[in-house]
C-alpha cells in the first residue's frame, strides 16, 4: 500500500489546526504555560508540514528549509512545554542553535534540488527534543498529575522512531527500500498523526493539572514575600516535627521580628516597608537549607523551622540571615533595619510545636527588650 504524502500532510494541517485551536481556547481561560508551549509547538507542526508542500515546485528552494526548521522548532516547543510542568526555564539558547544548525545544514545541502536536505541535522534534532521532552514529562513528580507518565512514554515511543529514521537514513540514505517504507514522510506523517489525536486529552489534563498546582502554589505562599503564609507553615512543620520526634531527631525554631517596622511605614510609607520585607525574606531563603521551612507568620514577623539544626546551630543561621539582610545596604534611600531573633530546640524530646512556638517567642520578647538587634535563646520547651 502506498500512502500519499500530500494528503496525509493536509490531514496532518488540520489536525494540527484543530488542536492549535481547541489548547488556544485552554491557555486563554488557564494561562497555562504548558498549553502556551503546545500552541506554538502546534503552530510550528502546522507551517512546517504546509511548507513541506511546496517540495517539487520551484519554491523548493526556500520551502525545503523553512520546514526542516519549523518542525524542529516546534520538537524543542514540546520540550519548553515539558519543562514548564517543572517550573524550569526554556531553553532559549538550546532552541535557537538547535534551528540555527538545521537552517545551515539544510541550505548547504542544495535545496533547490533534494528534497532532503539537511536531512541527518533536521532527524538528529527532532529525536533530541522530543527524547528530551519525553525525559522532563517523566521526571515530573507523581503527585503532580496522573497522566504524565502515558505522555512521556508518547513522546518516548515518537523519539524512538525518530532514532530508528536517522540511523535508517544514515545507513540507506532518503532512497533506500527500508527508509521509503518504514520511514519515509508519508509514515511520518501518518505516526504522528496518530500520537497527535492519541494524546490531545491527555495535553489539555496536564494543563489543567498546571493551572491547579499553580493556584494552589499561589495559596500556601504569602504574596509580598514569596514565603509559606502562615497556615501552611504551621502544617508544613507539625508534620516535620512529627517525622523527626519518630527518628528521636533534633529540630530548632526561629521567631524574627523587624526591629522599628512601625517606624519604617510611619515614615517612608508602606511601599517601603514592603520592601523590607522582601529584603528580609530574600536573606532567609539565601541563608538557609532547600530542607528548612521558612514562613510570614504575621505582619513583620517570620518563623523558620530548622530540621536537624540544634540550638548552636539556629543562632548561628540567625546570624548568617542578619548579615545577608545588612548586605543589602538600602533601598530607595532606606535604611534596611536590624531583626530581633528568638530562638528554641526540641532536643530529643517529643515537643509538639505549640510550645516550641511560645518559647521562641518569649526568647523574642527578651531580645527586645534586651535592645533588640539581637538572638536570645531559649531553654528547651516542656
């Protein structure tokens, strides 16, 4: 059975179209950036295949690469969009050499007259980006979504086939029996197809799974500072607690208070008392563990959790958060004011986080009225 190639590239546009549509619809009611990245992945399948169209007619010469490029571009899409489910950056330099490279090996390799020009580059990239999107879906965690895995082992299964076309076509070459019957265009075409329909819910899923964890990210943060709002750092850590008083582990708690905050509104205005306590916030996530727990727990007031830390330990972080924030220098003319620490251990002990919260906390009040600008500790809560 012979496939027309023709055709199958028009089926392919319209799905293609269809799709780009239906996800357009879903990234401007969610925002998703994982929908975003599959429109214009959708958009540049569309506009490559349609340039694909014009091979055997004079505008081969522009058409030829123009697609090889298009369709590349649109396999590091799919992978930008796989990273976005991670919260990672796209690769921006990645995206434009890989298309830079298969715009240059394309227009070496005369255009005009071979169809496949540029033909290895063009394989070579289309088996990484997919293989690369396939390899970022899979690292998602579970708790993320349900359906990330059956789209990573979508994208495996087309990344593996565009492995088997490039070995294929650097063996036999565009003509060779094997390649024109197992991996030529119309094949392409028609795998792809396959894949595109096989996993549309499974995209629009992921994106609204992306649009729940991003409000529900959004939920457990305080919005100025970017630290767990207070709710969640109380749930956060009680489990924390609970884990480390079953493994007899040590944990430490910190109370930071912004000495003269009042002042600070009173008298620059509350934009600048805004970003004081970003400024202080920053300090902490520069100076502790990706393990410990940092929260706004009120007003100027922070909490931090510290597994594993004992009371030595606490104070020297306070220290280091302190030096961090004097780092700063000043914002605006600001002065970046001093913080008051208190701060307690649980020891060995099973001290639930009500009492390890008061101890902090009137360690606190003692800092203050010592002069603040400094860390008082407390005695081991009973």
């Amino acid at each position: 059975m012979v496939l027309d190639v023709s055709t199958l590239r028009v089926v392919l546009g319209v799905v293609a179209l269809t799709l780009l549509l239906l996800f357009y619809a879903s990234f401007r009611r969610t925002r998703s950036p994982y929908s975003g990245w599959w429109c214009i992945a959708l958009l540049f399948f569309l506009s490559g295949n349609l340039a694909f169209l014009f091979n055997g007619t004079p505008q081969q010469f522009w058409a030829n690469p123009t697609g090889n490029v298009l369709l590349v571009g649109g396999a590091f899409s799919v992978w930008s969009g796989a990273r976005s489910l991670r919260m990672l950056p796209p690769p921006k330099w990645q995206f434009s050499a890989a298309c830079g490279v298969t715009a240059f090996a394309s227009i070496l390799e005369s255009p005009a007259h071979n169809t496949w020009s540029g033909g290895l580059v063009y394989l070579g990239f289309m088996t990484l980006g997919i293989g690369l999107a396939s390899r970022d879906l899979w690292r998602l965690d579970s708790s993320y979504s349900h359906v990330h895995k059956s789209m990573a082992l979508a994208a495996a299964f087309l990344s593996a086939y565009y492995f088997c076309r490039l070995s294929v076509y650097f063996v036999e070459g565009p003509t060779g029996p094997d390649f024109r019957l197992y991996f030529g265009p119309s094949m392409a075409s028609l795998v792809t197809l396959i894949l595109l329909v096989a996993v549309s819910f499974s995209m629009t899923a992921l994106s609204n799974d992306q649009l729940i964890n991003r409000l529900s990210e959004r939920a457990a943060h305080d919005n100025l500072t970017g630290l767990l709002n207070r709710g969640t750092f109380i749930d956060l850590a009680t489990k924390e607690l609970q884990r480390l008083h079953t493994t007899n582990s040590v944990a430490s708690l910190v109370l930071a208070d912004l000495d003269h905050f009042k002042g600070i509104n009173d008298e620059y205005g509350h934009a600048a008392g805004d970003a004081a306590l970003q400024a202080f916030a920053a300090a902490c996530t520069e100076s502790v563990r990706s393990t410990d727990l940092v929260g706004r727990y009120g007003g100027e007031e922070f909490i931090l959790l510290l597994p594993g830390a004992n009371q030595e330990r606490a104070e020297s972080i306070a220290a280091d958060i302190s030096r961090a924030l004097a780092a700063t220098g000043s914002l605006d003319h600001l002065q970046i004011p001093t913080v008051s620490y208190g701060v307690t251990s649980s020891q060995h002990g099973a001290v639930g986080l009500t009492a390890m919260i008061a101890a902090a906390d009137a360690a606190l009040y003692q800092a203050k009225s010592l002069g603040r600008n400094r860390v008082v500790s407390a005695g081991p809560p009973s």
